[in-house]
C-alpha cells in the first residue's frame, strides 16, 4: 500500500531507473559536462543532452537549446525575475503565487523596482477572463501564472491569458504542472515556463530549470565557466550555454533523464481524484479548497476541517493510519489567503502515477474514521 | 593527407553533429580542439571526408552553426 500523499512536496516513489542510471553513471560513468573530448565526457554529455531535448518534447518546445537547467525551480524564477529588464515597472500575478515567486518579487518591490498587481480571479483562483480582457495588460512587463496551485489544485487557462497578454510576457510557474499535466509551450506562446525536476517529473531533488523564448531579453544571474568562449571574460550570449555557468547538477540530470525516459502511466484515473475530492466534501467536519470545474482541477487538493486543525489532522493521519500528507501554508501565504485558510493552513492531498484506487480508498476510509474521533 | 576539423560554438551543437554525421555515414571522431585551431568550446569532431559540401548542407539544414577547417599533414 502506497501511504504517500505528499508528492507536491517531492514525488515518490521515483521510476526505479532513476536510482539504477544515477548509479550506473556514478560507478561506471563518471566524466563532466562539455569541457573535455574523451569517452566518459561524451558520454555524460550526451546523457545531459538528451535530458534537454526530452523536456523540450515533453514540455511542448522546437527549441530545446533555450531550456536551460538549475538546482531548482526557485532558482530558475529567480533567474528570471531579476534577469528581465523592467521598464514599465509593474508586474502581473495571479493570486495563488507560491513564494518561490512572491518573495524575489517582494524583494524588487521593496526596493522600488516594480510595482505588484493581482489579477482578477474566480473565488476557486482561477483567473477571471472576461474581467481580465477589460484590464489594459499592456501597462506591464511581465503576468507571473502558477499553473496547477499547490494549494488547490487550480489549473490556469494559460493559453488563453498568454492571448490577452499579446505582446507581454508570460512567466508560467510549472512547478506543479510538468509531468503532471499536458504543457504546449510553443502553442499556447509562453514565453517564460519554468520547471522542477522532482515533483510530476518524477526525478532527483536538485535538478529544475526554465525554457526562455528570447534570451537576448534575459541578464544572466550567475556567471562563470562554461567550457566555451573560454577565452573571454564575458558569458557566452548564444544558448544554452548563456545561463550554464559552472558544472551542473550530472547526477540529478541524469536521473531527470531516467524518469522522463521510464515515467508510467498513471493508474488512477482523472476522475478518481475528482470522486474521491467530492466523497470527502461529503464527510461531515471537512471542506474541500479545490477547483469549481472538475476540468480545471488538478493532481492535488486541500482540506480544511471544522474543529480539528490542519497539523492535527496530519499528525492523526500519520500516527493511526500512516500517511504521509503536507498540513500548513505549503510555502504559498498568498494562496492561504485568497481561500481564506491564513494563517492555519490546510491539509494538502497530491498524488501520484504509481497510486492505486486502493490507496485512494484507505485515505478516505481514514479521512472517515478521524472525523468521528477528533 | 589532409584532415577536416568541424569546431561549433557549443559542445550541445557537437552532439548534435556527431549524430547527425554519423546517420549519414559521415566517419566521426570526437577529439579536444587542436591548440591552433581557436574554438568556442573544448570538443570539435574529426573526419576524413572530405565531402564538405555534404556536411556543410547537413549541418545548415539542422541549424548547427560550425567552421569547417582544412589541416594539411605532410
Ligand atoms: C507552485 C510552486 N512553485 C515553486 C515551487 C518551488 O519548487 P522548488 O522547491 O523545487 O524550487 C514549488 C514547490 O514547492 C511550488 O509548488
């Protein structure tokens, strides 16, 4: 039985060849990224490669080369944010922001570099279109998405805010969407998609990144070795070597690959998490913070109960029945807020790709039991 | 003799290369850029076609920016 109800946090479990590849490249392997010309560099090389051209594939990208990798999503947002150049002054949020993005942008607000402002939502979070079409979007430099909230759950219409941005850029926060849901970069005109690599993907923890549709718009953050130009002191300006500086995470990348190359399908379906979001709303004591159109909900949801509180709840969960499950403010105020649960919290159920509908019933079966207990 | 060096700005444009090269038939061999030879990145591929005219359209067709160079051995 799969007690894990945690994997917004980081999945698990992972593909099994994450750890047999990461291994394999560790005692076999060996060998940096680029700088040399023998076997065992080629080889990783290679490997790291093929890891960029698979998210491009997976993240609905012909330009491969403009994905570049970081440690982290954090750290690919705040490449971003503090490498776009900010003219207008005034950036564009949607109201359910983790604080991956709320924190850098506070930092620039606080120093009087941009202007913050929420865009118009549905009370589940979803962005309001029709109030958003009368807003002028223009006015900005950047509109900041969270795709899949980590509170909620809450999918964004992102092709249709990038087609009433126009001309200005969209930054979408894949953190919880890729691997999770379908992502059409290209198609739906992103033009920031950043991504981490130990969540949906189902890879290491260390390994993330960001795709950047026009990097010559784009300062970079940190500079440093590449293995090219190395006769200069100045970053390379051409991709992806631009936002590549230092040797990068080889063993992360290279289980990233393994997952993306070995990721299952999942057991439960779509509609499993809808049945069992809508029998816990039903249990007497909980209420559900979730999407209001089962087609914008996502791989994971919260829940609030009447009397209990969140920790208490989790804590119960985990001491009776075993499971494993995130209680508190998921790192995203901003959301909390917006649905009201500031500063408690909620519980937060994700799921995975390897969960059965047994694994989903024991949750609720306890979800059952503790209510009548607390 | 001669020898063809094909040097790229990047080493992903090298990988790129080798396997394109080499679904053509095209004999590659990864070697460090020789000393002379001013690079942008520290692996360049080695062949002893000498049909530049192919690997220069294979290449462009698949958008990897390279310089060809001759080097006469005596
Ligand atoms: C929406 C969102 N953005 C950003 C992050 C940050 O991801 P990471 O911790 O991998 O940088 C998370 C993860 O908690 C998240 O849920």
């Amino acid at each position: 039985m799969n007690r894990y109800f945690d994997n917004a946090s980081t999945s698990f479990p992972k593909p099994p060849q994450v750890a047999s590849e990461i291994s394999r490249y560790l005692t076999e392997i060996g060998g940096t990224y680029g700088r040399s010309a023998y076997w065992r560099v080629y080889e990783t090389t290679r490997m790291v490669e093929a890891c960029r051209d698979r998210l491009a594939l997976l993240l609905g990208t012909g330009k491969p080369e403009n994905i570049s990798f970081c440690v982290n999503a954090t750290a690919a947002i705040n490449t971003i944010l503090k490498g776009i150049r900010l003219k207008k002054k005034k950036i564009f949020i949607s109201p359910l922001e983790h604080n991956a993005v709320m924190r850098p942008l506070t930092m620039l607000q606080k120093s009087g570099q941009v202007i913050l402002e929420v865009l118009p939502a549905h009370p589940d979070g979803s962005i309001n279109l029709e109030k958003l079409s009368q807003i002028n979007l223009t006015e900005a430099d950047l509109i900041v998405i969270n795709h899949q909230s980590n509170v909620s759950g809450v999918i964004q219409p992102i092709a249709d805010i990038t087609k009433y941005a126009q001309e200005v850029p969209v930054l979408v926060d894949g953190s919880q969407s890729a691997g999770f849901l379908p992502i059409k970069i290209d198609e739906w005109g992103i033009d920031y998609f950043v991504f981490t690599g130990h969540k949906g993907l189902l890879g290491p923890t260390g390994t993330g990144g960001f795709f950047v549709r026009n990097p010559e718009n784009l300062q970079t953050l940190l500079e440093g070795g590449t293995g090219s130009s190395s006769d200069s002191f100045e970053m390379p300006d051409f991709m992806p070597d631009k936002f590549q500086a230092g040797t990068p995470n080889i063993v992360g990348i290279i289980g990233l690959l393994a997952a993306i190359d070995n990721h299952p399908e999942s057991i439960i379906a779509h509609v499993d998490i809808i049945n069992l979001k809508n029998e816990i709303s039903r249990i007497d004591g909980y209420q559900v913070v979730c999407a209001h159109h089962s087609d914008h909900q996502g791989t994971l949801f919260s829940l609030v109960h009447q009397t209990a509180t969140a920790s208490q709840i989790a804590g119960e969960l985990f001491n009776k029945f075993g499971i494993e499950v995130r209680s508190g403010l998921h790192c995203a105020p901003a959301a909390h807020r917006f649905y009201g649960t500031f500063p408690e919290g909620t519980v937060r159920l994700s799921f995975s790709p390897y969960h059965t509908l047994n694994d989903l019933n024991y949750l609720l079966s306890a979800l059952k039991n503790l209510t009548n207990h607390i | 003799m001669s020898t063809t060096i094909i040097t790229f700005e990047s080493v992903r444009m090298v990988i790129k290369a080798d396997a394109l090269l080499r679904q053509y038939q095209i004999f590659c061999k990864i070697i460090p850029v020789p000393g002379h030879i001013s690079s942008e990145c520290g692996m360049c591929i080695e062949t002893n076609s000498d049909n530049h005219e192919l690997i220069r359209h294979l290449l462009s067709k698949h958008h990897i920016q390279h310089n060809i160079n001759v080097l006469q051995s005596t």
